[in-house]
C-alpha cells in the first residue's frame, strides 16, 4: 500500500505542478530525489516486511521453532512498529495534532476522496498552489520539504524495526 500511495502522491504533486517548482527554491534539495528515495525506502521496508512475515508464517505453520527470547524480538517489533510512524510534532505545525505520517487526514475533501495519504506532503503542496503571495508560498514549500523528511524518517525507522537480521543466532537462554 506504501508503493501505491508515493504513486498516487506523486501524480498529485505533478498535477499541481510542484515537481517544477520546488527544485529552485533549495539547492541542496530536488523533488526527484525526494521521490526516488522515498521509493527506496518503501522497497526496503517491503523487504524487511516479507523476511519478517516469513518467519511468522512458519513458526504459526510449526515448520519452524523458536525459543522464549525470539518470541519477544518478534513481538516487540510489531507491537513498536506503529510508533514508528507517529511524528511528536504532528505532522506540520498547523496541524500538530496529528501526528500519523502515513493515515493522518487531509484538510482537502478531494485528497481524501482520491484516497491520498501523506496529509504531510500533500496538505501543505495543496496549500502551496492555492496561495499567491510569495512568503506564504515560500512557507509551504518548506512544510512539504519537512513532509518528505519526516515521512522519510518514519518509513526507514519502520524498516529498521523490521529488521530481522541475526535473528537465528539469538542466544538459547
């Protein structure tokens, strides 16, 4: 579902023509790159989501056993893996009271009947095509950078709670 929502998100950004407009505003950063690491990240969250599913399908099928410590790794990472998409913050600072990066609702009615997710990103870009005074622009093209860096950071955290590695060599005790 992460794959298909950057899709989505990303079609709706190209629609209000932020693809274009955002590169000159920050030399360090592009909207390219923004996307094609966030897809990154989304394929190695896969990754580590299927090793991690796996290994549960075989302990719940009996192929495979597992002592008392490899039960708690498991369970301690998908009780802590929803956490590791909620933002202290919130998910910008007009809206600090949502705080999930990936299902927090949009402000816009036609965002939510598209089905987006990342209000993060796509309320402030909505917001950014909407004004016509240059600061306030400036100010939501800047919420959409923190959008993609916070939504960034909370799908490498997940995938790093994913991360299953070592995992046959827990110690028996």
């Amino acid at each position: 579902m992460l794959e298909e929502f950057v899709q989505k998100l990303d079609s709706q950004l190209q629609q209000l023509g932020l693809n274009t407009n955002i590169d000159g505003v920050n030399e360090s950063w592009s909207y390219a790159t923004a996307i094609g690491d966030l897809e990154q990240a989304i394929t190695q969250f896969q990754i580590n989501a299927i090793r991690l599913q796996h290994v549960i399908q075989s302990v719940n099928s009996g192929d495979r056993t597992v002592n008392l410590k490899q039960t708690e790794m498991i369970n301690s990472r998908l009780m802590n893996l929803e956490r590791c998409f909620i933002l202290q913050r919130g998910i910008y600072r007009e809206r600090d009271f949502f705080r999930h990066s990936v299902f927090s609702p949009s402000e816009y009615p036609e965002a939510i009947a598209l089905g987006s997710a990342f209000a993060l990103v796509l309320d402030p870009a909505i917001k950014w095509s909407m004004e016509r005074r240059e600061g306030e622009r400036n100010k939501w093209l800047h919420r959409v950078r923190e959008g993609f860096a916070n939504l960034q950071y909370t799908i490498e955290s997940a995938t790093h709670m994913l991360n299953i590695d070592g995992f046959d060599n827990q110690d028996l005790y």
